[in-house]
C-alpha cells in the first residue's frame, strides 16, 4: 500500500479553497482573457495617505529608484549576452527558467524551467505582486496621480495583486514622475531582496546553535583519486586521530596531513560503521575560467579602485554572521593569484594593483601548505538537531528554504521586469528615455529593441534543446 503524499494533498486542498471562494464571490469577479480579475477600492485610502504623508521621503527614494533600476535594466541585457555566450562557449547548460509551482516538496530543475515546491512558490509570488504593486500605488499617489483602482486576480492558481492608476493622466506627467512610479516597482523587490538576505543571516545564527554536526557527505566521488579506487561509502566521522564533525573539521585534518600520507578513514551510513585506508594526493590545482561576472568586476574596479577588496570584505563579514566563512586555503589562494594573473593580462590599468595582489597572496603560501586529497565533490555538512529540538528541524528548514526562495523570485523577477521590453515597467523606463532623443521614431525604436531583446531570451531559452 503507498504511502498518502501528503504535500500533494495540501496543494489540493488549497485549490479547492481557492475555488470555492471564488465561487461564493463570483459576482465581484471579471474574466478578462485568462485572468480573474476582482477590483476592490480597499486598501486605496492607506496607499494615497502614505504615499502624500511623506512627500519628501518618496521623492528622495523615487529618484533613487529610477537611477537604480535603470543601472539594473543595463545590467540585465548584458546579462543576457554574457548568458548566451557562455552557452555557445559549452560553459554551461541551462541559464535561464521559469519559476513553476511543483506540487511536490523538493525543487528541481532542468532546461527552461525551476519547478519550485508549492509553498514556498506561492507565498514568494504573493509577496513580490503585494509589495510591487504597492510600491507603484504609494508612488502614483506622490506624484498625484489618481489610483482608480486595486485589485487581486488569478491565472490558475497563480495569485495575481494590481494597482490600476489613471493611465492617461500619468502620461500627461513631466518624464521624471513617470519614471519614478515605474521605477517603484522593482525598486520594491530589490529592497524586499535586501530585506530578506538580512532575516536568513540573521535566522541562520539563531539556529545553527539548535544542530550539532554529525559529519561530511558528498555528491560524488572522483574517479582516479583514492576514495573512488577504494569505493568508499558513508559520512566521514574520522581520519586518524582526528573527529570529523564538519567540513571545516576535514579540512583542518587533511591540511595537517597533507599529500602522499596513507591515513584511515572512518564513515558511517547511518547503521553500519566503515573503514578505509587510502592514500593521500596532492590537492588539485584550481581551475579559473573567467565568467560574465568576472567582466562586471574588472570593469567597475576601473572606474572605482578598491571595490574588489571591498565587496570581498562585505562578502567574508556577512559569511562570518552565517557562520559560513572559510579561511584561505592553499587552493583558495592559486584561484585568487590566477583571477589577479587574468586581470593583469587583461586590463593593462590594473597592472600594478595585480602585481601588488600578486606578491601578498604568493607570500601567504608558507603558512598555508598543499592539503592532502582524498577525491570527494560536492562537500556538504552532516547534522543532527540538539536534543530537545528534534520537533523544530522540520520548521527551521522550511523557513530557511521559504527565505532563500523570497531572495530568489523577488530579484529575478524584479530584474527581469527591467528589461527593455514594451509592457515591462523596464520598456515603459526606456520609451521615455527614446521619446526625448527622438519622438517621431520612438515607438518604432522601442518596437525594435523589444523584438531584439525577445529573440536573445528565447535564444538562451532554446540554446539547451538545440545543443
């Protein structure tokens, strides 16, 4: 007899609330094309008293917005040439996919799609379209543009939220107001992004007190290195003399070790134990292929000296608060020589901060020896819950992979509504930009740049089917 899939049952359960509620309201529903639609004037009065309660505030973040999201909308284009290039170059498959709801609990993923679970698709997606759709509403109410409307719809089961300003009325605004309301937008899930990065850090350090490492797994073994010849199997929980708990703790070991030591290795699968003797190899030289966002570094470190190190920096701090940060390793140090090495050859004018870099990293070498090797990919920590805390595993993990999806959904979506497409918020951005240089041929600009910008998404689309 199979198990009840219990996941999936909720999922049902939740469509056919949505039906039936929808059913008993059908008179304050419209279809219009695929969507059900349900305007509703609650909610209109908190938008117009915040966004003219604070005149001065939302202008200052309006014009911030637009300067940001323009940036953004660049970014995203050229995004998507470095995205296809890499593509043709066989550097990888898959680079963009829509995010569907999966009535199952794991996330997977293949060419053109995420399959993301349910629940956290759809609270993501509600909260993207509420506080997107806000922020154009507080924003058309600081311009003085009159909200006709708010409403929530659906396309299936997809929850659909909608601010409806008088559109003829914000196209007779001065440039800057247009493009501060549809700037708001995006602007919003940017900060939400923001937001949220900050709850999981924070989240994260309050319960990683609550597991205790119990070892390390890994995805794969590589073939010719010691632990395939061996056929090794299990969680490694000890080498030699010394426990290994979690990554950091192999880490230590096999740098203590080093390469050519022979050394026992103990793992587990969970109800038999297992020992291996292996020989150490030397730890690999790293690999360095310079990347898309390779280019978008060494270009701003032209125009802003310093800003590597400082984003490295902001990066290490914010690992050190999710108790995620590694110190420099043998491997880590040749990568970040080759990356200096590529920038010299490069970028001429970065010749001397490279050659400086250069000379600090290969002095560190000393006290940071070639690891020993054992040949296991995909590294990941083992854990158990602390006693006393096993009924709260199963929510931790639920808010933490919620978050994560918050992160994900808000700025890929908030990017991608800055491309210069026609209807996108981005296309609307940039046909006030084109009106102004040449407003007899702007809308056939825009219909062009539309049409190009279409075609290299559903190239990088297709690109996976086709190779």
């Amino acid at each position: 007899m199979s198990m009840v899939d219990w996941y999936l049952v909720s999922v049902l359960i939740f469509a056919a609330f949505l039906a039936l509620f929808v059913y008993l309201d059908r008179k304050n529903w419209k279809r219009e094309s695929v969507l059900l639609l349900r305007k509703t004037q609650k909610g209109k009065a908190f938008l117009i008293w915040l966004g003219t309660r604070f005149p001065r505030f939302w202008l200052v973040v309006g014009t911030f917005a637009v300067i940001i999201t323009f940036l953004s909308s660049i970014y995203m284009v050229w995004m998507l040439f470095a995205l296809l290039n890499m593509q043709l170059s066989g550097q990888i498959g898959t680079a963009l996919g829509f995010a569907l709801p999966s009535p199952s609990s794991q996330a997977s993923a293949g060419p053109g799609y995420l399959a993301i679970p349910f629940w956290y698709w759809i609270i993501s997606i509600a909260t993207l379209v509420i506080v997107h759709e806000g922020m154009h509403g507080v924003m058309s109410a600081r311009e003085k543009v009159k909200i006709k409307s708010l409403g929530i719809g659906l396309l299936a089961v997809i929850p659909l939220a909608f601010v409806e300003p008088d559109e003829k009325q914000l196209q007779k605004q001065k440039p800057w107001k247009q493009l501060r309301v549809f700037a708001a937008g995006s602007f919003a899930n940017y900060v939400t992004t923001v937001f949220f990065i900050g709850v999981l850090i924070v989240f994260s350090s309050l319960v990683s007190p609550m597991f205790s490492g119990v070892g390390v797994g890994y995805q794969a073994l590589a073939q010719g290195y010691p632990a395939a010849n061996a056929n090794m199997t299990g969680t490694i929980t000890g080498i030699d003399n010394y426990v290994i708990l979690n990554s950091t703790d192999l880490s230590h070991a096999l740098r203590a070790i080093g390469p050519n030591q022979t050394i026992t290795v103990r793992t587990n699968n969970g109800t038999q134990d297992f020992t291996y003797t292996l020989m150490t190899a030397p730890e690999p030289e790293p690999a360095f292929t310079p990347d898309w966002t390779t280019g978008i570094a060494l270009g701003i470190e032209q125009v802003v000296p310093g800003s590597i190190d400082f984003t490295s920096s902001v990066s290490n701090g914010f690992s050190q608060l999710a108790g995620g940060y590694q110190q420099p390793t043998w491997s880590s140090l040749q990568k970040e020589i080759k990356f200096w090495q590529y920038t010299k050859a490069s970028h001429p004018s970065l010749s001397a901060e490279a050659d400086s870099h250069i000379a600090s990293l290969e002095s560190q070498f000393a006290s940071h020896p070639r690891s020993g090797f054992i040949g296991i990919l995909g590294v990941q920590n083992v854990t158990k819950a602390a006693p006393g805390t096993e009924g709260y595993q199963e929510s931790i993990i639920f808010i933490t992979e919620l978050l994560v999806f918050l992160v994900l959904i808000n700025f890929g979506v908030g990017l991608f509504n800055m491309l210069p497409i026609g209807p996108l918020d981005g296309g609307r951005m940039w046909a006030i930009i084109v009106a102004r240089i040449s407003k007899k041929h702007s809308k056939t600009i825009m219909n062009v740049i539309t049409f190009l910008v279409l075609g290299l998404v559903a190239t990088i689309f297709a690109v996976p089917f086709l190779l």
